[in-house]
C-alpha cells in the first residue's frame, strides 16, 4: 500500500468506497502500487497494467493494453472514440464491483501475461492520420509553425490533429487551429500547460496559464 493512494483516496468526496475496494482486490493480485497522473495506478515488474479511474457517471479500472485482451465477457469500454490501446471495466456502485470480482482478477491475470510475452499494441502512425485543410493551410502560410509542429512528439502531433478534425464546422476548426498555434510554436502538448506540467499531473496546481 502506498501511503500517496491513502491520501488520495482520503480527499474524495465521491466513490471513496468503490476505489478503495477495486484497491484492495489489485493489491491482492501482488500488483504495485503508485499514484500516477493523479490516479492510483498499478504495475507488474515495473510495467504498468491498470489505473482506477473516478468521473461523474461511474468509475473504472483502465486497462494500458486492453485491446490486446480478449475480453471473452464482453465488459470492456473504449475510453474515447479515437483510444486505441486501453480499454476500461466501468461500475456504479459496490455491489457491481463484488459481483465481477473473479472477473477482474481474471482479466488482471490476462494482462500479466500479455504483458509477460512482450506484446506491443500497433498504434496508427501519424501518416494515418488526416491533416484538416485549415491546419495545412496555416502550416502552408506558417513556416516556423510547420517547423514547430513538425518537432513535436508523435502522440503531441496526433492529438492536435484528432483535436482540430474534430469539429464539424470550419469556423470551429479555425478557431482551434488559432488557440493552440502558440502552444505548437513553444513545443506543448495540447495537455500542457506553459510550464511543461500536464494538467493532470499532480505536480500542476492549476495557478499556471494555460494556452487551450
């Protein structure tokens, strides 16, 4: 038990006794325990497995690699439309987390192996994905820009791109292209903050400015 996990789960005012139990059952399992981009998270020989996650509709325990999983009870969520490797198990309330208990347990076991054999999930490359016109177009005008964006790191570059596609009308697009065009410029994630800390890490106390 890690004392970081006892402070966090102290300090909630929501699912307190849910993620205490999803908890107790990881830790049964030998699994190690951090607490990681402001979530408990849990690791196998240093790999990380899964992270106990808290929102307003349920919680959930996030499988890093759950696509490689079979998912034979057919349980599993996408976190998000365009998530590609994990996969969550979603509850609402105790009695539906005790009742998949020997689930859970399975599916962490499943992971340790996937994990044991060296699998790697095959992520789309960034040639896989569309550049909007609006964003080549202010690239195209944009030579530090195009330069900017072009250093970023690979996941960096995916999400800006999922981001600006996303909205369905041009002007919404521009408008995105727009906000975040001094954040490429200065080397952030759309995460970021000016400082370098993520938004979600524990370490960003949110007196930061940020650019989105």
């Amino acid at each position: 038990m890690n004392p970081k996990v006892d402070a966090f789960l102290v300090k909630l005012d929501k699912w307190q006794a849910e993620l205490s139990l999803l908890r107790s059952l990881l830790l049964e399992m030998g699994l190690e325990e951090d607490l990681k981009w402001s979530s408990p998270c849990y690791s196998h020989d240093k790999s990380n497995l899964v992270i106990l996650q808290g929102f307003k509709e349920y919680v959930a325990i996030m499988f890093f690699k759950g696509v490689l999983l079979k998912d034979s009870a057919h349980v599993f969520s996408k976190p998000g439309e365009n998530t590609q490797s994990s996969r969550q198990i979603r509850f609402t309330h105790l009695d539906d987390i005790l009742s998949k208990e020997a689930l859970i347990k399975a599916y962490i076991l499943e992971a340790i192996e996937v994990e044991k054999s060296g699998a790697k999930v095959t992520l789309k490359k960034i040639e896989d994905y569309a550049v909007p016109e609006e964003f080549q177009s202010a690239m195209d005008e944009d030579e530090a820009l195009k330069t900017a964006f072009a250093r970023l790191t690979p996941g960096r570059q995916r999400m800006y791109l999922m981001h600006f596609a996303e909205p369905k009308q041009a002007a919404t697009r521009i408008s995105r292209i727009e906000k975040n065009t001094k954040r490429i410029l200065i080397g952030k994630g759309l995460s970021d903050c000016i400082c370098g800390l993520s938004q979600k890490m524990p370490s960003c106390d949110g007196s930061h400015k940020h650019a989105r």
